[in-house]
C-alpha cells in the first residue's frame, strides 16, 4: 500500500490524499461503504461503483463464522468472491468483541466467543485473527483490539490499552511470520478512552511497532462530541504525517467533516445504509423519514441536488408506497441514495482542500445543517 499527502489546507488540518494497493486507488478523505458480510446490504457492487465507492470494508468475525475464511480464500480473496474491483478492508472483529458482550470472554491471550448464529464455542487470538484476514485476502486488515465504551475508569482505561498494544504487537509479529507484507497492508488501532495520556502512549507505542497506517478506535461509544473531537485531533496529530489515518465507526456528515478538518483521512459507519433500509434518508434539506405520511403524494425527487438513481427517477410518495408495501426495490433505492449522499459530500471535502478553502466550505456546510436541521 502507498499513501500520498497531496495537499493540506492551510487553515485546517484538512489533508487530500491518495491511497494505492493492488486493486486501484481511493482519493482521500474517503468514506468506505460497510459491507459486513462481503456484500453492502441491497446493493450490487455495479451501483456501487456508480454511487463512487472506492473502498469496501467487510468483517473478519462474520466472515469467519460464514462462509469461512477457507471458503473466502478458494474463491480468490474478498474481492474476487464479491465480484468488487475496488479497494477492500477488513475489521479485526474487535467492534463485535464490544457490541457482543454477553457472548465473550476477554483474556490476555484473546477473545472467546459464543455465536451468534448457532452458539458454537469459538476462541480467537491476535495471531488467528491476522491468519484469518490474511486468507479472506482484504487490501487493508486490522489488529485484534479492545473497544471500550462510555463512561470508562482510567485504571480499566489503562489496562485495555495495554491489552490492546500487547495484542498489537503479537500482530505485527504474526503479519511478519506469514510474509503478507507485500499484499496486504495492517493498521495499527489506537485505544485509551477520553484519557489524553493514554491516547498519546498508545501513539507512541504503535508508531515504535510500525504499521502501514493507523485507525482511531473507541471513540462515537457515548460519548460528548467535545470528547470524541478531542480524542481524534490529539490522536491524528501525534500520528506520523505520511500515513494514513482512519477514524472507525463515526458517522453523521458533520462529524465526517469536523474531523476532516482535524487530519482524519478515512472513514466507515453503518449508519447510511441501516438508515436507509429503515426509511431515513441524508438529503441537503435535512433527513427525510419517507415513510411518513406527509409523503403519500409528494411527487418530488427525495433529494432536488441529487443526482443518484434513485432521486432522478423516483418520488417520495413512490418511495413511501414501496416501504410500506414491503417491496424489496424499497431499501435498494434508498441504499443508493445515502450512499451517493456520502460520496458526494467526501468529494466536495476534497476538492475544498485542493482549494485551499476547507473553512468556508465547513462553516457553509453546517450552517446548511444547522438550517436544515429536522427530520420530517
């Protein structure tokens, strides 16, 4: 993998870039399409590279479980088995390890589990997890971590992030013993809660191990923007200026874009396409629930500045009628929707960066929010 920092803006700390691995290149600030399970939900991979994806991220716990990691390999790796000619990454599962609780039990030599589908008993290590996404064959793999939650203890702050950086290293050690250097590229994950001092030693420590990027963990789990701000500034700033620099799970556009302009270059979230299947659409004129009534005969586009698919050809008032009728076209069309929303946006980051001009456009952008801020 090559990165390149092509410009940054001289008011923010706003970068453009580049990112290249075998599959192609994503311009950063990037936003990757979740794709869990090897498939973004509703969406072939041909309207994803209409919509202007560049990167699919799929999860190394739910591909291990099915179709299995093997199964995955056979076919070619992840791209090949999902017919994506584009970039791809892979989460370690460290995100399911917090989501599942109930399900797992923590201990210095890794994670055992319970599944989810059938309640199999499964016990994975820092070494099985980077042997796993070394078979499922993603361009960009992540390191076993621990996400924590909001509120945390400093002392049960600490101890994660120790655990954290330990497993680190046994990653770094295991993607070293496998030679997977020259296919793959790993992100080191930085941990440590709210808590300056151990953000800025899990920086330290994971620039010492060396990794091909770094991404910003446990942060959008509860806590105040302020914090999560915070956190990610003073995270990407004490990171290495030429790699880059991924923030994991955060979301809405104006956090995209407030952490754009604190030096964050890549970034992932459920939040459009779950939305989406669930009738809550990003539009410039605010977030558009249509399945609401007040749609039944609005004949307008669900976005009049979009020009996806979906807004040049359907209604609102048709998109209501396909939700509430259960049609399948319904989470499709609204899918593609959100997801040309985001990739729009990424783009006019860019090029505002190009410009020179990321400060008004940012102050532009949530000032529109700000006016638009209603979910009708």
């Amino acid at each position: 993998m090559d990165f390149e920092v092509v410009h940054t803006d001289s008011g923010t700390g706003a970068r453009a870039g580049i990112l290249k691995t075998a599959h192609g290149q994503a311009e950063t600030p990037v936003f990757m399409t979740v794709g869990t399970q090897g498939t973004v939900k509703a969406v072939p991979p041909r309207a994803l590279r209409e919509a202007g994806v560049k990167i699919v991220l799929g999860n190394t716990y739910h591909l291990y479980l099915r179709p299995g990691a093997e199964i995955v390999a056979r076919a070619g790796g992840l791209a090949d088995f999902m017919s994506w000619d584009g970039l791809t990454l892979t989460d370690s599962g460290g995100f399911q390890i917090f989501s599942m609780a109930d399900l797992t039990e923590i201990g210095p030599e890794g994670v055992t589990f319970r599944s989810h589908l059938d309640g199999s008993k499964h016990f994975l290590t820092p070494e099985s997890i980077i042997g796993i996404q070394g078979k499922i064959g993603a361009d960009m793999i992540m390191v076993l971590d621990e996400c924590t939650g909001y509120p945390l203890s400093y002392d049960k702050a600490r101890r994660s992030a120790e655990l954290t950086l330990d497993w680190a290293r046994r990653c770094r050690g295991e993607f070293t013993r496998l030679d997977l250097g020259a296919r793959q590229a790993m992100f080191g994950i930085v941990q440590g809660s709210t808590y300056e001092t151990l953000r800025r030693r899990c920086v330290e420590e994971l620039v010492e191990i060396g990794f091909d990027g770094y991404a910003i963990g446990g942060l959008s789990v509860g806590e105040p923007k302020t914090a999560m701000f915070e956190m990610a500034a003073l995270s990407a700033e004490a990171l290495p200026e030429a790699k880059p620099r991924y923030l994991m799970g955060v979301g809405f556009p104006e956090d995209i874009a407030g952490c754009v302009a604190r030096g964050v270059d890549m970034f992932d979230c459920v939040m459009p396409t779950r939305n989406a299947r669930n009738g809550s659409l990003f539009t410039s004129q605010g977030r558009v629930v249509v399945k609401n009534a007040i749609y039944a005969q609005d004949f307008s586009p669900v976005d009049p500045e979009c020009d996806c698919y979906t807004c040049r050809q359907f209604s609102r008032a048709y998109l209501r009628h396909l939700f509430n009728a259960g049609e399948l076209l319904a989470p499709y069309l609204a899918t593609l929707h959100n997801i040309t929303f985001y990739q729009r946006i990424m783009k006019e980051m860019r090029k505002a960066i190009l410009d020179d001009r990321f400060s008004q456009w940012h102050s532009a952008f949530l000032s529109k929010l700000k006016e638009n801020d209603r979910e009708v």
